[in-house]
C-alpha cells in the first residue's frame, strides 16, 4: 500500500486534502491549489511530490533543520540508539540524555541542568512552572509574575500565549491565566512609535522593563521572558546597550532571566546561543527546534545550578519539581543532538553561519539601493529580516498582500523563504530568511537575487 502511494503522486495529495490538518492556514485555499507535498532533501535543497528542486532559505518552514537535510549520520545514530535502548523516563535516565545534557552545558558556561521535553513551547511552559514554583516555595507565592515583551513568541500552549507578546494569536482561545505582564519591545526602526529618543534607545527600551518591574512591584515579579533576537515578530536585534541594561535590571530586582533560545540557539546567529552574542549570563535557557535540527522531536529547558538548587530540599515533601515530560524520557532526541552537535563542531558551521550571514546581509543592504520598498534589513548570523515599507520617511508597512506576493513568486522561482505571520494587518511585512547553516556564498547570491526579481515584479 505504502509502495503504491510513493507512485502515486495525486493519491498521496488526496489523501493529504482528506485529512491532513496542516497549520497555520485557511483550509478554503486547498479548494483551488493543491497542498504542496515534499518529499526528499539534501543539504538545504528539497524536492516536492512534482519533482521540483526549492533552495529552502527557511530551514523546514520553520526555521529548524540547522545542519540541513539528509544527514545519514543522524539516521544512523538514532537508529543504533534505539535498537539499543528506545525510552525511558521518569526517575531513570538513558546514556544519550546524560551524555547529551554533559556536551550541551560544556557550551553553555554557568548552566549546569538540562530537564528534557519535546517543543519549544512545551520547554517554555517548564521554565514558567519552574517560576511559578519557586514563588511558591520561597517568596510565600508572590513573586509569581512572568514579564514578556511585546512581539516576542513563546510558544502555542495557552500559558505561552498567555506570555506571549504577539496579542493578535489570542484572539478566540481566553480566558488566559493571569501573572503575566506585558513589557515594549526594543525594535530601534520603529522607536519613533513609542515616542523613543533618537540616542540610546537601547537604554531606553530597556529602562521601560524596570518601569515596568517597578510598576507591578518587584517582590511580585519573578522573571523576564525574552527572545535573544526576536524572530517571528520581525527580527528585532537588539539595539546596542540593551541587553547590559536587562541583565542589570533583573539582578537588581531579582527577576530571573529567561532566555527562549527556540530559534537563536544551536548557531542559528554565528555562536552556540543568541545570549551569548551579548554576554549576559541567564538563568533558565529554553530551546527547541535546532536541537535536533527537526531529525527528533526533542526541546531542553536548561538551567543554572543556582536555580536547580532551590528545588533540592529534603524538608518538603513536595518541593521537587513535580514535573513530567512522557516524551522527555525519548531516546531518539539527545541521540539526534549529540550527533548534530558533532557536525556542526567537525564542520565548523558556527564560523559559517557568522561568514555567511555576514554576506547574505550585506547582499540584502545591497538590494535597498534600487528597492526603495526595503525599509531595513536587520539579522545576525543566518538569520536575517528585511522589513518592507510603503514610504521610507513615515515607515508605514508595506500592503502585506504584497508581501506575501513576495513570498509566493521567490517559490515559483525555486527559492523558499519566509514573512512575517501575525495576522494583524501592519504587522506582516518583515521577509524572513533562516536557511541552513552550512549554506553557501551561491547559495545566499542566488537568495538574494531571486528576492530582488520577486521584487521588482511585485513593487516595480
Ligand atoms: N519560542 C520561539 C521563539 C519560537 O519561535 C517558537 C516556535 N516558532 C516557540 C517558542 C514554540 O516552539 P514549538 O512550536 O516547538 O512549540
């Protein structure tokens, strides 16, 4: 049957419009295109069920495949890990998690503890809980604020839409739980909307978490949630002096740093994690996607042995972290990392993403010059934005049916990148590139001249 539907090609997208759910679209569009099947990989290279060869500057859509695809060497080590010894969790641990948790906070100097999950919202929702427990157990349950900024995205769950900062995603899924407190964003191109100075915004944007902190009281407030680089709300890299000023803030108030390394983390900016672009130290590190560059389903919420430690405490019963993943005790997720870690160390794919994001930014700074509908290209390592306004001098968006225009004729040309998808209008105007991290000087040129066409024939 299986063999059957690999010949099959129309079978195979039937049985996908019958009943496959897919995410984050309008089933009505299924009416009159045919969802597109993928069916092979190879480096950042993919092929759908048609036969036609996309350079994917995404990533897997998501920006998530880091080490690209087809990496026999994932395969195999999964397999022999499993063959071995698939799963188990609870109290007991496996070789590859312990190994994988020891390989991990070697990266990460001051992070000693790994607890184990399956997605980066899931991840996220333990460092919460983490948060909320330690309010319990040591402040009398008050300090049990989680403050997130405006734009960042946690995650799906309804507790990390709760901490999320992309409002619009709530829209029909309340009541929320309450303890979460929203903070400005840090996005310099658009400080002028904030009534931001022209110098030192970065202080600045960081002065308003503290207003913030203040405002709700700071014995009530237990920690800051923030992306390293913001990505899905547009790319926002961090204004200079900004980061200094939250670590500051946070040890000052003592709010525990949270940083959501879901995107950032495992090279996607040029180093081990975003954070470590800005030399703060965090208290809890969440990660998901490059983990495992999507071989596994496998997410971490690492943490220091400061906050470990306030959880080992013999005289109450119930004072250990009263958490459990099922999935967490997989095999296959730190059998996939550890061998995705190897190849990105042998192929030194952090100096990579650094050279070659370095280059395929300034080809997109390159392409402003004759597209006045660049706003501003933003990004760090492989990992880059160009926001696309109506008028350079007032920054309105650009029409965000436009936008996606963009988008659609780069994936007629054999280019798959990615926008902005908040769906308020406004707000979907950043073209989003993410590709793998072993990409290539021709494989960014011809990114960024399939961008400039798709321009030119949307925009004129
Ligand atoms: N945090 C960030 C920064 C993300 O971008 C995402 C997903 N795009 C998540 C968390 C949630 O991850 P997941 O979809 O694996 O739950």
């Amino acid at each position: 049957m299986d063999t059957l539907r690999q010949n099959d090609p129309q079978a195979i997208i039937e049985a996908d419009k019958r009943h496959v759910w897919h995410q984050m679209v309008q089933h009505r569009i299924f009416d009159s295109v045919d969802p597109q099947i993928i069916v092979e990989g190879k480096g950042n290279r993919v092929w759908d069920i048609a036969g036609k060869e996309h350079l994917d500057a995404v990533s897997g859509g998501v920006w998530t495949v880091n080490v690209g695809y087809g990496r026999t060497e994932i395969a195999d080590r999964v397999r022999d890990e499993l063959v071995k010894m698939c799963y188990f969790a609870g109290t007991k641990g496996t070789i590859a998690g312990a190994t994988f948790a020891e390989r991990l906070t070697e990266k990460m100097p001051g992070m000693t503890r790994v607890y184990y999950a399956n997605s980066g919202s899931e991840a996220n929702e333990k460092a919460f809980k983490m948060v909320r427990q330690i309010a319990h157990k040591h402040y009398g349950g008050r300090k049990h604020k989680i403050l997130y900024r405006d734009r960042d995205y946690h995650g799906t769950t309804i507790a990390c839409l709760a901490g999320g900062g992309q409002q619009e995603r709530n829209a029909q899924y309340g009541p929320f739980p309450p303890g979460f407190v929203e903070v400005p964003h840090c996005l310099e191109y658009r400080a002028h909307e904030q009534g931001g100075p022209k110098d030192n915004y970065g202080e600045w944007a960081a002065e308003r978490i503290e207003e913030v902190i203040l405002r709700e009281g700071p014995d009530t407030v237990g920690a800051l949630c923030l992306e390293p680089i913001t990505a899905g709300g547009g790319i926002i890299v961090p204004p200079e002096g900004y980061w200094q000023k939250v670590q500051e803030i946070c040890r000052k108030y003592d709010v525990l740093l949270h940083i959501d390394e879901v995107v950032c983390g495992i090279g996607r900016t040029g180093t081990w994690f975003g954070y470590q672009q800005y030399g703060v130290q965090p208290d809890i590190v969440t990660m998901a996607k490059g983990v495992a560059s999507g071989y596994a389903a496998i997410s971490c919420c690492v943490t220091t042995e400061k906050v470990f430690d306030l959880f080992k405490d013999a005289e109450d019963p119930m004072g250990h972290f009263r958490d459990i993943s099922t999935f967490g005790g997989c095999v296959s997720g730190p059998a996939a990392a550890l061998e995705n870690m190897r190849i990105i160390e042998d192929e030194n794919l952090l100096q990579n993403s650094a050279d070659m994001g370095a280059h395929f930014i300034d080809r997109l700074n390159g392409l402003m010059e004759s597209h006045k509908v660049i706003g501003q290209v933003r990004g760090l390592g492989l990992f880059a934005g160009a926001e696309l306004v109506a008028d350079r001098d007032t920054r309105e968006p650009a029409d965000e049916r436009k936008v996606q225009q963009v988008v659609a004729e780069c994936l007629k040309d054999g280019v798959i990148i990615g926008c902005t998808n908040r769906s308020v209008p406004g707000y979907n105007n950043t073209l989003v590139f993410a590709p793998a991290l072993i990409s290539t000087k021709d494989d960014l040129d011809r990114v960024a001249d399939t961008v400039g066409t798709a321009l030119t024939r949307v925009f004129g």
